[in-house]
C-alpha cells in the first residue's frame, strides 16, 4: 500500500557549520556511515523500495552516493575493503532512487510538496534523516507506523516527551488517547513557547501522509518564521479527525545539533560497530 519514501534533504544545515558549508549534512557519517543511508536502510527494512530525495545546491553528493563508483570499487576489489561498501550496494541493488530540487527554502512543507512529482497520488513516508531513529529490539520507527496505517489509513506523526522548556523547537501536539501509544490530534502548533504548549509530546521526522495533503500544502500561507509549515496542513486534516500521533519504540537522536550526533555516534559505535551489526 505504501510503496515510496521520501526524504527532504534540501536544508542548509546551519546548525552544523562549517562542516556543513561544503557538504550536506544528510552525508554526516555516524561512525562510517552517513545519515542518509540509515535513514533508507529504515524505509528499505519497513518494505519501501521507492525512495525520492529532494535535494538543493549542492547536494550533489546524495546522488553520487546512491550510485556506483567505478574506480573506487575497481581499486578495492578483491581486497577486505570489499564489505565496507556492501550495504550501500545493496540499497542501489534493491531500491529505486529518483531526486529533485527544492530551488528555494521555504520550509518542511514546501519540501514536501517539492516531492509531489516524485509521489504522485498516493500515500508515502516522510523521513528526516538527521533524526536518527533506532530500535535495536524490533521493527524500526517507520516500519511500526506503516503497521498502524494499514489499520487506520489516516496521516500518522510520530511524537515523543520532550522537556517543556524544549517545546519551541518541535511542532507539538494534544489530542485524544485512543489506544496505547496512539492520540487522536484535535491540536498541532509549530515551535510554541512553552508557556503556549499544549503539551510536551513533540512531532519528530518520521511522518505517514495520505496523498491529500499536497494540495493541503500548496492552500497553505507561510506560517511560523515565514516558512510553509507541514504542521498547518497537517491541522487541516486534524479537524477531520483525520491525523493519528503515534508514541513510537525505539531511540531518537537529534543529529542536526553536536550534542545529539555525539550521543548518536557514541551509541552506533557501542552497539552496532563493535558488533559488526
């Protein structure tokens, strides 16, 4: 039923400059692999082997990634350099990847609706690939959202607790508990302070969106920072009773900030690296 994901890769990533002037931060290796092959390694292990990946100026480096190198693999063949590039090669083997340009930065939701070429008319994923989401004792994030939307067949967001005082950074939500886990949202506000919040339970990347929400973005003003908010197109289905939020299992790190890609890094070495998972 969902076949195609997709990942806004377009940002400049200011918050990690320099590193990030020259190269995207999407490519922010967690040890010796970047952010964006976790982040398709999820889609690919919840049964999505469409990816589309809207990028911007400079970007170039997403692409090649995704791509056969032939004079690096000629010079490591046959050599124990071999298995270093053995699961990229696979995603390139067993995915499809296609890409376009944000050509200007107008926020989440203007990303989104830059992908619609890309998705067409059907419900699709949305994974941001600076939140690194991790579940080391069953189905990753995004594989346990698309469980629920084959029950409910609604726009799903994923949410975790932030502290309060940390609402201002997330979009934040309330709503109904309608079964463990899984709210209802009658309320979605962008970045609130947190004196506005309705709550501390707080959206991160990982998104499930029926098709309609394209042209819910594209009737949608700029909104919080002058951006095109996905929040305020999400609210137009919300009043339809038609968003779930969903309290996910697993780990989050917030890589886009030093302190959550240290901790990120930390933890993939400890328990992924030095175990050869």
């Amino acid at each position: 039923m969902i076949r195609k994901c997709l990942f806004p890769a377009a940002g400049y990533g200011t918050r990690f400059l320099p590193a990030t002037k020259a190269m995207p931060k999407e490519m922010l290796p967690i040890v010796n692999k970047p952010l964006i092959q976790y982040a398709v390694e999820e889609a690919r292990d919840a049964g999505l082997q469409n990816m589309a990946i809207v990028t911007g100026r400079g970007k170039r480096a997403l692409e090649d990634h995704f791509d056969i190198s032939y004079e690096l693999e000629h010079q490591i063949r046959g050599t124990e350099k071999e298995k270093f590039l053995a699961s990229t090669r696979e995603l390139i083997e067993t995915c499809t990847f296609a890409y376009t340009r944000q050509v200007e930065m107008k926020g989440l939701g203007h990303a989104i609706l830059s992908g619609r070429p890309l998705i067409g008319d059907e419900p699709f994923a949305v994974v941001l690939a600076d939140d690194l989401c991790l579940n080391l004792h069953g189905d990753g994030v995004l594989a346990q959202m698309i469980k629920l939307y084959k029950k409910f067949r609604c726009s799903i967001v994923a949410i975790q607790e932030v502290p309060r005082d940390q609402t201002h950074k997330y979009g934040v939500i309330a709503g109904d508990l309608i079964s463990e886990g899984i709210y209802r949202v009658n309320t979605m506000v962008e970045k609130p302070a947190p004196e506005d919040a309705p709550s501390n339970m707080a959206i991160i990347g990982r998104y499930i969106l029926t098709p309609d929400i394209f042209d819910l973005i594209a009737d949608t003003q700029p909104g919080k920072g002058g951006e095109i908010q996905i929040t305020d197109a999400l609210m137009k289905q919300a009043k339809n009773g038609c968003v779930l939020a969903y309290k996910f299992d697993g780990l989050r790190f917030d890589c886009g900030s030093a302190e959550g890609y240290i901790d990120a890094t930390n933890f993939c070495y400890e328990q992924l690296y030095l175990k050869g998972l």
